[in-house]
C-alpha cells in the first residue's frame, strides 16, 4: 500500500487535474449501474402500464430522458477521459516516471554498474516503466473502488427484488479472484526471472543496429550466428510468457463458463418469481439489468484485485530501485591540488569477485608531474585510475588529495578540476563545437578556445565549428583516430588541473599513437597528466612510469632507470622496439 501511496502523489503532483478529472470520472461510472437499473425498473413498469392503458405514453419521456442522459453523461466523460487521461496521466507521467529512472541512475555509486543484479534490476524497472505499470496503478486502484461502489450500490437494488439474486451473482464470478491472484504473480515471477535474457536479446538487437558491429558481423560473416542466438533468446523469452499467458486464458475460459451458469440460473429464479407473481415485469426487467452489472462490476472488481498483485509487484521494484544507496557526497570545498595525491596501501575487488584487481598498492603523484602507467592488459591500469579518481571506492587503503581523502571532497567541486579520457570514449553526433566544449559548456561560445584545443590535439581544422559529426544525422564522418583526437580535445578543453588519459588511442598504429600522446603531453605543461598505456612509444616524454602486473606495482623510475634495471618495462620495451622501428628512441 506504501506505493500506491507515492505513485498517486507523484501524478497528484504532476498533473494535478487531470489525477482529479480520473477520480472524479471513476466515482460518476461507480454509480452508473445502480442508476440504470434503478430507471430502468420505472421505465418497463411505465412502459407495462401504458400498454394496458393505465397510464399516457408521456409518463414514458421522464424515465427515458433520465436513461439517455445517464449515458451521454457517460459517453462524454469517456470521450474527455480518453484524451486526458492517456495524453496526461499516461504519456506525461510515464516520461517523469523514466526521469526519476534516468536521474537516480545518474546518481547511483559507480561500482554498483558492475554488478549484475543491479543491471538486471534496472531491465525490469525500465520494462516497468516503458509498459506503463505505474500509470495502470494508479487506473486499476481507481478500477477496484469503482467496481467495489458499483457492486455494493447495484446489491442494495437486487436486494431489494430479491435476496436470491445477490448470492448467485456473487459466487459465480469469485472465480476470477483466484484466477488473477495466481496468474498475475506467476506472471510478474515470468518477467523478473527474464530479465537478463530479455537484456541479453536487447544487447544482440543493437549489435544489428549499430553501424560498426553491423559492418564486422557482415564482413567476417558471423551475422547468421548473431542472428540464431538472438532468435533462440527470443523464443525462449516468448515460450516462457506463452505458457503463462495460455494458463490465464484458460483460467478465464472457465471464470466465464461459470458466470454464464450464474446469469442462466439468475434468469430462470426471476422468471420463476414473475410467474408467482411476486414481480412486476419492470422488476424483471431491471433485475437482469442489474444483475448483468452486478455480474461485470464484480468481475472487473476481482479481476482488478488480482492483477492488482501484479502491477504492485511492479511498483515494488521500481521503488525499491529508487531507494538504493546513491553515491554520498563530501562536504569539503576542494581547493585545488598543492602538493601530492596519495594511494596508500590501496586494495579494490569488483562486485560479486573474489578475486583483488589492486593489491598493496602505493603511489605518490606529485602536481604538475606527468605520469606513464604502463601495463598489459588486465594488469589493473584502468582500475587504479578510476579509485584515484574516486569513481569506485577503494576495498582497503586511502586515496589523499594533500592530506584529505578524496571521498571527503564535494563532487562538483572535485570534478570540475579533473579531467578524463576514457578507452571507450564517446564519439557525440553533435556539432564539433558541441564535441569540444561539452566539457565546459560556459565557454562553447568561445571560439578561439575551441580551436586551440582542436590544434593541441590536431585535429583537421579544416571543418566548421558548428559543422555536424556522424552520419546518424547527416552531418561528417571521421577515421577513429580523428575521433579519438576530438577526445583528446574535449579533455584539454576543461580547465582542469588533472589529465588523465585511458588508452584512447589503444587500436591506433603504434607511431601514430605516440604522435598523438606525444601532443598530449605537450599540451598538458603545467598540470597533472596520467597517460594509461600498454605501449612505451611515450615513455620517454614523461617524468616517470610506473609499470603494474597482477593489480600492483612493480616498478616506477624514469626511461633510463627502468631499462637499465632488467625488468619487466625493459622487456616491455624490447619486444615493442620493432613496432617504433627506432622512432621511440628518437623521441624528445
């Protein structure tokens, strides 16, 4: 009940009228059967009593004019309310149900984007919210008070024909309380145990519609592989709801053929009365009117209640979703770097891992340094970076920034002194403008800044700032490395006193990478720069490396320390001359 309560004060919140036209429609439609049976009784007892003469055909206009009126009553809020509601309460209130989605996901610990149970969950609160299972809360909590006044108004009128009448219509449609209790859990039970194969099914989806997978699969001619395993995920997804879907249809196959038992007995106990005397045939009449919306009321009133369980089921999620821990925020103003960030004695497992990506792990980086960390794959590179910068949280040990810890630090104050460049950058079918400066968007007017940062990474100058990028929307395509430049620049472009650099530049030729971190560097005087790498082509150009294995460090020094010693950046170093054909030695 705690979530009806919040769903219904997030649409009394954001549309508050039409929330109050819904509940007002549904009170005027409670009372609705009750009414007609109750004119339809005088209007066939009228009808009777003017085919034997005992009264004018006038006496006939009151009660038809009352019936007409309660349906165009009727059909005119129902016109009203398919607009509104499906305009406001649906459609406006499920793009705010999937901004709070977005939001809170926004604001989510980093780490917990490495657990899958986390992921999974996010599938079926966005599945939730897609299928507008909140927004039918909110309409079948309505259904159920509606159908309850409905069932109890039009019981006072049967009651008062006969008391016979009342048990019939409402044993036989209990039926359908058990019948949606049972299948609506067993069908929300389907939907979440399906939630890593229907994310499953959307990831092979998008490896169709994405330009870059499509062009591989096609070329290396593996498509038709894709393709079955996202038809065999598909069925099987599809198997499993079938199955569920054919219990409840056959469940309501049943549900009905004991309803229609219930109307036929109904109908003879009425007769059976009118014969006796006991009736009048208006109250004949109105009886099966009444029982007919006894019958539907009660039905949609135990159906509603057992599919209630269902849409809870739903909202649960979602909420539950909604309160997760968000990532806490530091208090602390941060002033900008003055002497050194530490990792001490730094140890960091991902979720649900029993394995350590850093262990005894211990670095001094001081300002203005520039930093090589150098690494095979797997070695941890990426993972240090990310608990230096404070995105995921260390397992053991501290991350300082002069003497505080990082976690300590208000975020925006913190990140907006830092920058990143990710392995797995974003390429922004935006303007190039808009690529540039997205990283402060307080100087993307500024066109001299723009420029210089394009030229620091070299970047073609020869297109347009606010020239289009990526086909997506017509506008220019680049090579990757053209890409992978324009991150660069959109690094340089903020104003920050750190640089921290991922391996971007990973899948370019090695001395065109080194051409481009060798820029990099330069452009970076004066701040703080960690270059990510497992290629040395730069090694010389920085003021020391740091070489990691196994999710620790190895050894630090400088170029010619570090080959000098024999170790693990010399053999590095001598199996990957021979890409640099003796540039690398050139270097600086």
């Amino acid at each position: 009940m705690r979530h009806i309560g919040r769903i219904y004060k997030s649409i009394f919140k954001w549309v508050p009228g039409s929330a109050l036209f819904a509940v007002c429609r549904r009170l005027y439609d409670a009372f609705v059967p009750a009414m007609v049976t109750l004119v339809s009784v005088r209007l066939f007892d009228s009808a009777a009593s003017v085919l034997s003469g005992e009264k004018e055909v006038a006496s006939l206009y009151v009660y038809a004019g009352l019936y007409l009126l309660i349906y165009l009553i009727n059909d005119l809020l129902g016109f009203a309310s398919s607009i509104i509601i499906q305009c406001w309460v649906y459609e406006k209130c499920t793009a705010l149900f999937r901004m709070e989605v977005y939001e809170k996901f926004a604001k989510l610990p980093l780490i917990a984007l490495e657990s899958a149970d986390t992921l999974n969950r996010k599938e079926r609160v966005d599945n939730a919210v897609n299928d507008e299972e909140l927004s039918s809360t909110f309409q079948r909590t309505q259904a159920i008070v509606q159908n309850a006044v409905a069932v109890v108004s039009v019981a006072v009128v049967l009651a008062r024909y006969s008391v016979w009448l009342l048990p019939l219509s409402l044993l036989s449609v209990l039926p359908y309380l058990f019948a949606r209790i049972v299948r609506g859990k067993e069908f929300f039970y389907v939907k979440k145990t399906q939630a890593k194969k229907t994310r499953l099914q959307s990831y092979l989806w998008g490896l169709f519609t994405t330009r870059q997978t499509a062009k591989e699969m096609r070329v290396m001619g593996f498509d038709g592989y894709i393709t079955d395993k996202w038809r065999d995920t598909r069925d099987e997804v599809n198997e499993e709801l079938w199955k569920v879907q054919k219990k409840d249809a056959v469940s309501l196959l049943w549900c009905d053929g004991i309803r229609i038992a219930g109307y036929c007995v109904s109908v003879a106990v009425v007769l059976w009365l009118v014969i006796r005397g006991d009736v009048t045939l208006g109250v004949f009449g109105g009886a099966i009117t009444a029982f007919l919306s006894l019958q539907g009321s009660m039905r949609n009133f135990l159906s509603d209640l057992g599919r209630i369980a269902e849409h809870l089921a739903h909202a649960a999620d979602y909420y539950s979703f909604l309160d997760m821990p968000e990532e806490s925020d530091g208090a602390v103003q941060y002033p900008g770097l003055h002497g050194a960030s530490v990792l001490e004695n730094i140890a960091f497992k991902y979720p649900n891992s029993d394995n350590y990506a850093l262990q005894s792990l211990n670095l001094t980086i001081r300002k203005g340094e520039k930093i090589a960390i150098l690494g095979e794959n797997g070695s941890g590179k990426t993972t240090l970076t990310k608990v230096l910068l404070g995105l995921y949280p260390p397992s053991g040990g501290r991350v300082l920034y002069d003497g505080t810890a990082v976690g300590d630090y208000e975020k925006d104050s913190f990140y907006s002194r830092v920058s990143a460049i990710a392995q797995d950058f974003v390429s922004y079918s935006l303007t190039l403008r808009e690529n540039v400066a997205i990283s402060d968007l307080s100087r993307l007017w500024e066109d001299g800044d723009v420029k210089a940062s394009l030229a620091e990474a070299g970047f073609d100058g020869s297109v347009g700032l606010d020239e289009a990028m990526g086909r997506e929307f017509g506008g220019r395509e680049f090579s990757g490395g053209q890409w992978q430049k324009l991150a660069i620049a959109r690094g340089l472009f903020k104003d920050s006193e750190l640089i921290v650099l991922d391996e971007p530049t990973s899948t370019l030729d090695p001395l065109i990478e080194t051409e481009i971190l060798s820029r990099f560097v330069q452009a970076a005087q004066g701040k703080t720069a960690l270059v990510i790498s497992h290629r040395v082509g730069l090694c010389k150009l920085v003021d020391r490396i740091v070489v990691m294995k196994d999710g620790t460090i190895v050894e630090t020094g400088s170029h010619a320390e570090l080959l000098s010693s024999g170790g693990e950046y010399a053999r590095l170093f001598n199996e990957q001359a021979k890409w640099y054909n003796g540039a690398a030695l050139n270097l600086g």
